[in-house]
C-alpha cells in the first residue's frame, strides 16, 4: 500500500479556494447543527485536534449556496476552535 501525504491549506479561514464540500444547500444544515452540537458541548478538542475541527467547518463554508445566517454560525465556529486550541 501507497503512502499518500495529504496536505491541509495553510489558512483554513479561506475554505472556498482550499476545500470541496461534501454538503449540499438540502443537508448542510444538518451538518452546521452536528458541528455546533459537538463543539459547543465541549471536550471535542481532546477527541480531535483544532485542524481537524477547522477542517469539518471549511468543509461546510464551501457548500454553494450557504443562507448569511449558516455563513455567520459557521464563523462562529470558526472563533469557538480558535478559543479552545
């Protein structure tokens, strides 16, 4: 088996350059509301690092055709890894 390196963006702010969404306009809700669940209940950090968490949230942020109320609980999310890494 091939080892493979998979290279994260240096700015995970900036998802729609970095990142494909596996989200669409009909299930990205439900994955904004897993990740505020998840994160919001705290410990998360400690199950995985804040990239990864970053990640999960561009992931989101890339999804076409986001409302401006998901865009802003997403940057919400952004600030909760930000103050617990």
């Amino acid at each position: 088996m091939q080892n493979r390196t998979v290279q994260r963006p240096m700015n995970a702010r900036h998802p729609a350059s970095s990142f494909k969404s596996p989200y669409s306009p009909q299930n990205v809700e439900a994955a904004i509301s897993h990740l505020e669940h998840v994160l919001k209940a705290g410990g998360a950090t400690h199950l995985f690092n804040g990239a990864y968490w970053r990640a999960r949230i561009s992931q989101a942020s890339a999804t076409p055709g986001l409302l401006p109320a998901q865009r802003n609980r997403l940057e919400r999310l952004f600030g909760l890894v930000a103050a617990t890494a």
